[in-house]
C-alpha cells in the first residue's frame, strides 16, 4: 500500500486491462522536456537511456543555448528535440545558420512554437518559420507543434484554431499544453479530428514537482483558466492538499487512460513537462510502471 501512495496509484482503480497496458505502454518511453538552467546536465544524468528529450527556448538564454544542449545531448545518445521559437529567430540568415548545425549534430527534428519574445524578428509566429522552412528546404524531416485544449491566455481560441489547421500542412505531430483537464483534452480532441487534423497528439503532463511551483510555472506558460478549473475541481484541490506538497500524475493519467487506449484519438506520446525536476519524475515513473503491473498481477489473483 505505501508502494501505491507513493506513486499516486490507487488500489481500487477501476482501469481495465487495456487501459493499464495503454499507459504502460506509453510511459515507457514519454519525451521528457527540459529547460537549459545550470542545473540541467545533472538533471539529464537521471534521464532513461536513449530518451527522447524536448530543449525549450526561452527570451533569456537564447536559441543558442537550447541548440547547443540539443547537440550535446544527441552525442550523449538521447533523442533530442531543440526547440525553434519562432520570435527569437532574427531573420533568414540566422534560421539557417540554426537549422544547419542541427543538421550537422545529426537531429532531424525540431518543434517550433511562436515564443514569448516580445520583439520579434522577421517572424512573428510559429506559421510564419514553418512556412520559412519549408520554402528553405532540407529542415528537420519530424515537426512538432503546439495545441491548447484549454486556450491561451493571450491568444484568441480562434485564431489559435485558425493556425493550428494552417501549421498542421508543415507538422508531424502536435503536442498540448500542460492541461489538468481530462475532458477539455479530449473534448478537444474529438473536435479536431472531427475538423479533419488527423496529426498524432503528445498529450503533455506534469512531472512529479511541489504544487506550489506546479502552479506558479502553470501561471507563467499560460495555462488559461488555471484557478478557475482548481475551484470548480475540489476532489482535484483535495488531492494536492493530502499529497504532502508534492504532485504526481498518477490521477490525470488514469482519467486520460481511456482515451490514450482509443485508437481512433490517435494519441501517440506523453510529453513529461519535468520541470528540471527529473530524479523525482524518473523515479515516480519508474514505481508506477511497476504499481500498473502490480495492479494487474493482483487482479489476476482475484
């Protein structure tokens, strides 16, 4: 039983047999995003070998920074997805200066988003660098992109719409924000596929991180409505309040069992929002791969 806390499993948990060998299957290899702070080398220590590994971006370090962690990791052996944040690209020049060393490191990949810059060079938005790219040619041949199944906190949710079918054309696969809400996740969902984005979904989670950053970073990524959705969720307060300060997503990745088991959602990965917090979201990881199989084992005895 300590096992089960722990990991935030739940002894009575209803799931059936597909939906624990959906989330087994796909906690066993999640892409771990990472923000290159100092911290972040011993952080990547603790990451599974051969991990698939997300670089984000951000005003204050610069692309090269995200670059420069992203080669070094795929010379470690990871997986590494550098971040192209399209406000922080200063002009075609320098796109394919980045997009030439990324190529040289052996990284066929990216995921563009528009970022946070204020004053943005030759490329206001993510639709912009993706049409860029494109027209260079000889770009990373896997693109992510961005969804929000709860909005933004600055950008209208129809001209979030709008881009999202415009830059579906240039991507691969889409990845959501950080979002505690199972039902907007898959009402969202079902909508765009009913739209016809047939795109493979990256539903991102929370890593294990104290709740008091948990929702501070929440606030900051623009997680829309984040105070909202807490008062109108109390068995979700109530669950932060008796976990001792720490949050795991054990509870949220039960409720979005289901819809990780559906094929026809096409949800292909979990995006493990770490918070550079990776000895304890690994750790968590780990326990309750073993807790599903421990469920399973005790329901076969049963």
């Amino acid at each position: 039983m300590a096992f089960l806390r722990r990991t935030g499993a739940r002894a009575g948990s209803r799931l059936d047999a597909r939906a624990r060998a959906a989330l087994a299957g796909i906690l066993a290899t999640p892409t771990f995003e990472l923000i290159p702070l100092k911290n972040v080398h011993d952080q990547a220590a603790s990451l599974p070998r051969g991990a698939t590994v997300s670089v984000t971006a951000s005003p204050a370090k610069g692309l090269e920074a995200t670059v420069e962690l992203a080669v070094l990791l795929e010379a470690q052996g990871f997986r590494a997805v550098p971040h192209l944040s399209a406000r922080m690209v200063r002009d075609r020049a320098h796109l394919r200066e980045l997009l030439l060393r990324i190529a040289d490191a052996g990284i066929d990949r990216a995921f563009v988003v528009g970022g946070d810059a204020e004053e943005p060079g030759d490329f206001p938005d993510a639709l912009a660098l993706l049409r860029e790219m494109a027209e260079l040619g000889g770009g990373p041949r896997e693109i992510g992109i961005g969804c929000y199944p709860q909005g933004h906190a600055f950008i209208p949710d129809q001209a979030l719409l709008r881009a999202l079918h415009d830059k579906a054309a240039f991507a691969s696969y889409m990845t959501t924000q950080l979002c505690f809400d199972p039902k907007a996740i898959g009402a969202f969902l079902a909508t765009r596929r009913a739209e016809g984005i047939t795109l493979p979904v990256k539903i991102g989670i929370p890593g294990v991180a104290e709740v008091p950053k948990l929702m501070a970073i929440s606030a900051r990524i623009g997680v829309r409505d984040t105070g909202r959705f807490l008062m109108k969720n109390s068995r979700f307060v109530g669950q932060l309040l008796t976990s001792g300060g720490i949050y795991r997503p054990a509870g949220l990745l039960e409720k979005l069992a289901p819809l990780i088991a559906d094929a026809t959602v096409g949800v292909a990965d979990l995006h493990v929002y770490t918070f550079n917090q990776v000895p304890s979201t690994e750790a968590w990881r780990r326990d309750y791969l073993a807790a599903l199989g421990a469920l399973a084992g005790a329901r076969a005895r049963a």
